[in-house]
C-alpha cells in the first residue's frame, strides 16, 4: 500500500525500474519498424531483380541464382498466371496503337476531304450568285421586251347613254330585228359586269292581273340573282314580267302595249329590254302575238313564225315548280334502260288545220304559197297500226277519257291531270310530242309542257315536225337528248327507235335529265338560264362564284412541333421541288374575255369526263360555250385541257401543266383537343402541304389556355355556325389549293402514304382518290341497300375521311346539289362521304380511286393489283 503511493505521487522510490521499462519499449517498436521496412522495401526488390535476370537469362550460372530456365521458374501457379496476364495486355497495347494509328490516317483524310467541300461549296455559292444574277438580268430583260411589245391597256370607260337618249336607227322592218341592229351594246362593257334591272309589275297597271304564284317566284328568284342591281341608270339589261295573267282576255294588246312604252326607261323602243312571259298552264294564250315590243326581246313559250325573231328573241320553258322545288324522291331511276312501253302519246286534237285557216284570216294574210299538208291524219294511221302490230308494247291514244285540256288551234291537246300524265311517261322509253299542225306555230306552251314532262320523268322525247323551236335552241344541242323527226318520216319512227342501242338511250336520257335539272326545273334555273343566254350572246364573261367566308378563331402556337419517324418516312416519292418558301396557291384562272367569242370543240359532251354532265352554279347556268371549263375564281382550271396539253395526255402527265402545286388539308373536329394536338403534330414537315383548316364544328369555342403545335405551314381554325358534317365541304376562301385532303380529327396517315395519294389525285384530278374504302349495291332478294365497311376486294367508293378531291366539287356540293340531301345528312349525322361519292360519280361518270395499303389488303387483292401501281381503281 505504501509502495503503490509512492509510485502514484511521483515518488522516487522506484524511478529507475519505470525509466528502464520506458525505454526498452522504444527499443523494441524501433526495431520492429526497421524490420518490417527492410522485408516491405528490399524483398521485392529482390524479387524483380531475381524475375528479370530469369527472364533475360540464356546460359547457365548467368546469374546469381546459378543456371535455371524460365520455364522452369513460370511452373509455379501464381507465376504463370502473370505471365499470360503480361502476354494478353501486350498484345491488346499492339492492337490498340495499331487502330489509333489507322484513325488518324483516317482523320487526316477527312479533314482533307472537307477543306475540298469547303472549297467547293465556296464555289457553288459563287456559281449560285452568279446564277441569280442571270435570272434576276433575264427578268429584267423580259420585262423590258414584254413592256415594249404589249402595251399597258387599262379598262375602258364606262359609255352610259343620257336620259334623253334617242336610240338607235330603227330597221326597216321591226321583224328583221337581231343584236346588231337593236341592241345597245354601249350600255354592257365587257367589263360592267352585266347589271340587270329588274321592274317592279306591282307598279303598273298590268301587274295587278299577274299570276300571284308566277310573280311571287319571279320577285324571290330576281332577288336572289347575283346579276339583279337596284341601279337602273348603270344597268345593261331591263327584264319586265308581263305574264302569265290569271284570267285570259283582261287585257288588251293595245293597253299592254302603251303601257309597256310608259315605262321609265324604254327609251322609245325598248331597246336592251326583255319581257318575260311565264307559263305556268298550257293553255297559256300568246300574249304578246298582236303588240309592238319594238328592240325589246321576247321571252315565252308560245310563238308564231311571225312573231319570232331567231337569235333575239328567246324561246323558255313553262314555270310548272312555281313555288316549290321539284320532289326529287318522286324522279324514277335512269335505269333500267328499257321500259314498259317502247313509246306512249296521249292526246286530243280540238281544230284541224283546214278549220284553222278557215277562221284565222289574220294568219292566211302572213302566208305565202299554198297551205300546207296536214300530217296528222297519216300519223294517226300510223301510229295506230303499230300498236296493233304488238311487235312492241305501244300506247297511243287520240281521244281523251276526260275533257281535253284547253289548248291553241291544231295543237293536240294534254289529256288527264299531270301526275297520270307523269305516271305513264314514267312506264314510257319514248315520248312522242307532235307539233302543231299549222307550221306558222312553232312552239306552244302544249308541246313546251310534253317535253318538260318527258325529260323531268326521264322518258326520251320523240318530236315529230322539224320546224318546231325547242327551249334554248341556239345554245344547246337537242340532238343529245331528244330525236326530231320530221312528220313525213312517221312511218321510220318505229325503225328509229328499235335502232337506238342502250348505251345511247341512256347517255340521252342522263343529258336530259341534265337539262331539266338544269335549265327547265324551277323558276330560279329559268331566269338564271334566260340571263345566262343573253349574256353569253353579248359575250360578256360569268360572275365567279362565290367562296364561303372564314370566321377565323384566334389561337396561340406553341413550340415546333416533334416528328415521328414513322409517319414522316417520305419513301423515294418525289413529286417535284419541295418547297422551302412561304405557302405556294393554285394560280387563279378566271374566264377569260377571249373564250366568250371562240367556239369551243365539244370535247364536254364527247369526251369521259365531268364535261358531258357539268351542272351550273346557283348564280348562272353553264352554257355549252362555256361548260368545259369548271367555272371561275380560285382553284378552277381546265380539267381537260390547258397551256401545254390536252386531252388525255394533260391529264395523263403528272400534274398536267402544274409542275408547282401543293394542296390544303380540312379537318373536322368536335371537341376533341387532345386528339386534335395529335393529329396536327402528326402532319409536321408534311411536303407539298399549303395549310390546314381546322372546321372547329362545336358552338364550344376552344379551351383559351390551348398550345396549338407549330408544324411549319399557318394552321387556320374556323368557326361554322352550326354543327354539321356538311360543313367539311364548304368552299372556304380560305382554301388557295385545287387540291383538298379532307381528314378525320383520329385519321392516322403516313407521310408517304399522303405524298403517293396526292401523286395519284395530280394523274385523276376530277376523280376521288383516298384511303378507307367501301362497298355499296342492290341487294336484289331483298330489295334493299347493301352497305359492307369489312375490307375486301369489291370496292365502290371512298370514304372522304381520308381521301383528296378536287375544290371544284366543294362549290357543287354547297351550292348546286339538291338541299334535300344536305338537310338527310344533318338529319342523320352522317353519309356525307356517300353523298360526295354520288355526287362526284354522277358529274364524271367515273369511280373514285382507293390507296390500297397494304396493312389493309388481302392476299387476293395483293395478287390483283399490279405491283407497280399501289392504286386500285373502284
């Protein structure tokens, strides 16, 4: 205990043993340390030093370790390892200077190939500079030269005749009158437009007596006229409705007369004016037989040789739809070609032609020569003896079961009321119309009846006299839709008509469907067409149509939109430059003032395609002068013809004479942004795309805090005022490119597959080519509609969700197809492709054209289809 005290206070008592003990500690760590530097430090020195004199060693006792062979050492396990350790990264060292060595001899290559594309783009932009320079001289220069040799001509001046005007020099002889000598041609400049002033018959005294129904549908179809200007002192032309009057006799020729020459602007003579007197009734008496119209042209559906002037005054259909449209569910089929009854006639003749001449002492006066023979009797003969032949079903029935319509002298009388009349033409291949007997009677509201009925029914009128003057004669050609025969050839009526083959009865049955549906059916195509003769006449150019306004939606663009590259895989299509520019439009083609006086091959009647059967627009019918040609203002051109080509072979060349050309997609869209933002994006760095119109169909306005994708080409949303499919065919102004991709919202298309159906619409620009494709018959045990969407190899038309199409039938589809297939599709939602099928087929007699993708083809198609072409004509 007193040890263990001292040695804890520090006492000196054992000092010395603690000191000792200290310092052999650090002896011992000392030692220690030297020790283990000398085996870490020196033992592997060794060890290198004995490995590397094993290695260099040849002979033996060499070294210090006395004559040993490497081999010898490399059989310890661990040593041998190393060595092929060594041996593996020796040789990956080789190889991989080896490569670098290449690489660089590889770099040093390039780097001299793209100092030499340096310099040779250096040069192209030179060459390319000096190139623009040429072509910006050689414009200048043509410039020069086209300035020099045409010079600049601006529109004439406006001639507009004083108030007190005097008119022109009378002819001798009020009879002989015809354009040049009794119209005014000062007052209708090419460039004027063609104004017509239409009078207002409540005004006068004459107008009192007028058919209500007949001037009710004249004033609404005046009103609606793109022509009609309430302006009389600029107007070229000034129409007045005389007729029809509801009571026969309540005005005499000589009141009419003076009241016609009271009106404010008859000047004297009334040149540049036309009466209009509408039948609606054919009983309809000559009105204007025994009053002076003096310059006035003549519009009626009765007229005396005496009385008619060819080539001024004009020869119309009777107003039968006064007020309504025609029922077009009432309109039999065109087929089958063959009817009932090879021809029918019905009707009583109340005065012969003897007895005529007999009473009618005014008319024997205007005779020269002896009266001529009557043929009826002959035609009564025989006609009666071949429907007793029976060699073919015949119907002909000279005396009425009830009383015979009133009529004029030796005209054969209508018999029943119109829907009999009608139900029998329908029954009826053949109608025969025979004229009146006296020749001097060349057109009566009668025979005008009988032939609006035949073509409206679809049966092929058979007129028998030579003389008679048909509706519009001398702008359209009656041969293609009806036979004259003259009477003394009634005996080969019946070899005429058994020669006819099918295929003809049917091209004159579809061309008379035409002209009924197109100048003869309702009150506005009358007034339509009378202004459209006179005009073509005077050779004044049509009126464009008009486009549909854009109400665009402002929207915000948000950042460039990515590209899959499976959609935007173009192929090795290659359809022309692509275009790096700003949007590239259709060029406009607008009727030209040369076309109006030269006289046009009737390729539009002759050729395949959609002249033969082109309808007109709701402002002005298409005359045969003009119908080959699609119309005017933006997106028309000639489909058949143009600078550079013709016929077949311009529509045949890729693009025909269009070697620029892009096209304007039209999307339809119902509240769908989501899917919308995706298909957009989808058609991002699409070639040859102008636009896209987004057709926004719901009254929801888009969301506000929308990003619409930027895809390279403007993206202009529009605003409809209803929710209608038919809205994706409107003619929006908006739309610069002949070409149209109608797509769904959903629609799902690669870019090569848009690229090869834009190819195969430039070869088939008046047909449709698209993508999903149906198939439509008659399902005769049934008597029924077939409709199958299943994908095979019978294909009928093309449905417009993904499909191009021309803008052309744009404008027919919006403003000349009946409104009754507009209103079923927004009845049912639906079939509007079907109606754009149908409509498309009818005017160019021609099926669409399918993309056949192959995702979509069976294996029998694949093997029908050629393998050089991926379309499949329907």
């Amino acid at each position: 205990m007193t040890g263990y005290t001292m040695l804890r206070n520090g006492g000196v008592g054992n000092g010395g043993q603690t000191c000792v003990l200290r310092w052999s500690n650090r002896i011992r760590l000392t030692w220690l340390s030297f020790t283990l530097f000398i085996i870490l430090v020196f033992f592997p020195l060794i060890a290198h030093y004995y490995l590397t004199t094993l290695d260099e060693a040849d002979e033996a006792g060499k070294r210090i370790f006395g004559p040993r062979a490497g081999n010898e050492l490399c059989e310890v396990k661990h040593v041998l390892d190393l060595c092929r350790i060594r041996e593996s990264v020796s040789e990956e060292l080789l190889q991989l200077e080896a490569k670098r060595q290449e690489l660089n001899s590889e770099i040093a290559k390039l780097n001299l190939k793209i100092e030499a594309c340096k310099k040779s783009i250096e040069n192209a932009k030179q060459d390319l500079l000096q190139l623009k320079n040429v072509i910006s001289q050689t414009e200048h220069s043509y410039k020069e030269l086209m300035a020099q040799n045409q010079p600049k001509l601006s529109l004439p001046i406006r001639l507009l005749p004083e108030k007190d005007d005097i008119g022109l020099p009378p002819p001798k002889v009020l009879r002989s009158c015809r354009l040049h000598n009794c119209f005014d041609y000062s007052r209708c400049p090419l460039t004027s437009g063609f104004p017509v002033y239409v009078y207002d018959s409540d005004q006068f005294a004459f107008g009192s007596h007028l058919d209500p129904l007949v001037k009710q549908a004249f004033q609404a179809t005046a009103r609606a006229n793109v022509y009609v200007t309430e302006n009389a002192d600029i107007a070229c032309l000034y129409v007045i409705l005389v007729g029809e009057m509801q009571e026969l006799g309540v005005l005499r020729p000589a009141d009419l007369e003076k009241q016609l020459y009271s009106l404010p602007h008859w000047r004297t003579d009334g040149h540049n004016h036309v009466i209009i007197n509408l039948s609606r009734k054919s009983d309809t008496q000559n009105l204007l037989y025994n009053v002076s119209t003096g310059r006035a042209m003549v519009a009626q559906s009765t007229f005396y040789a005496a009385q008619y002037r060819p080539g001024f005054d004009l020869v119309v259909s009777p107003l039968v739809h006064a007020m309504s449209e025609p029922n077009f569910m009432e309109i039999p089929p065109q087929v089958p070609v063959k009817r009932k009854y090879l021809f029918t006639f019905q009707g009583e003749k109340i005065e012969s032609l003897r007895s005529s001449l007999q009473e009618a002492r005014s008319f024997e006066e205007e005779m020269e020569g002896d009266p001529p023979a009557d043929y009826d009797d002959r035609i009564i003969a025989t006609l009666k003896a071949v429907q007793d032949s029976k060699l073919d079903q015949v119907l002909v029935e000279f005396t009425c079961k009830n009383q015979p319509k009133p009529s004029l002298p030796t005209e054969w009388a209508l018999c029943g009321e119109r829907e009999d009349r009608l139900e029998l033409l329908k029954l009826s291949t053949f109608a025969l119309i025979i004229t009146p007997g006296d020749p001097r009677l060349v057109i009566s509201s009668g025979c005008a009846t009988r032939l609006f009925e035949a073509l409206e029914v679809g049966a092929v009128p058979v007129v028998l006299g030579e003389h008679v003057q048909l509706p519009y004669q001398d702008v359209l050609q009656w041969s293609e839709a009806a036979l004259v025969v003259p009477k003394p050839r009634v005996t080969e009526v019946h070899f005429l008509l058994r020669s006819l083959s099918d295929s003809d009865l049917l091209a004159m049955r579809r061309q008379g469907r035409f002209l009924w549906e197109t100048y003869f059916s309702t009150a506005d195509s009358i007034f339509s067409t009378v202004l459209a003769v006179i005009r073509t006449r005077i050779q004044i150019p049509a009126a464009p149509i008009r486009e549909e306004a854009a109400a665009e939606i402002p929207h915000r663009s948000g950042k460039a939109a990515g590209t899959d590259p499976n959609m935007a895989d173009n192929g090795d299509l290659d359809l022309g430059p692509v275009e790096t520019e700003p949007p590239y439009a259709s060029p406009k083609y607008l009727r030209n003032f040369t076309l109006t006086v030269t006289d046009f091959y009737r390729s539009w009647n002759s050729a395949p395609g959609p002249f033969h059967l082109f309808p007109h627009t709701p402002f002005d019918p298409v005359l045969p002068s003009e119908a080959k040609f699609l119309g005017s203002g933006t997106g028309f051109r000639p489909i058949g013809g143009g600078a550079g080509g013709s016929g077949k072979e311009f529509q045949a060349s890729l693009g025909g004479n269009v070697p620029r050309e892009q096209f304007t997609v039209v999307m339809l869209t119902y509240e769908r942004e989501e899917v919308l933002m995706n298909s957009l994006e989808r058609l991002n760095g699409l070639p040859y795309l102008n636009k896209v119109v987004v057709v926004w169909n719901s009254p929801k306005l888009p969301s506000e805090d929308l990003l619409w994708p930027d895809i390279g080409v403007p993206i202009m949303v529009v605003r409809t005022e209803k929710n209608s499919l038919n809205n994706r065919f409107l003619p929006w102004n908006e739309i610069e490119t002949e070409a149209i991709l109608s797509i769904d919202d959903d629609a799902h298309l690669r870019h090569d597959e848009i690229m090869f159906g834009f190819r195969v619409w430039r070869e088939a620009r008046d047909r449709i080519v698209g993508f999903p494709g149906r198939y439509h018959a008659w399902d005769i045990p049934h008597q029924s509609w077939l409709y199958n969407s299943n994908y095979s190899c019978e294909l009928s038309m093309v449905l417009t969700g993904a499909a191009f199409f021309h803008k052309y039938y744009a404008y027919l589809y919006s403003y000349v197809m009946p409104q009754a297939i507009r209103d079923m599709v927004d009845e049912y939602i639906n079939c509007e492709d079907i109606a754009m099928n149908f409509l498309v087929s009818h005017i160019t007699r021609k099926p669409p054209i399918k993309h056949l993708r192959s995702a979509q083809a069976s294996p029998d198609c694949q093997t029908r289809v050629p393998a050089v072409s991926m379309a499949h004509t329907v």
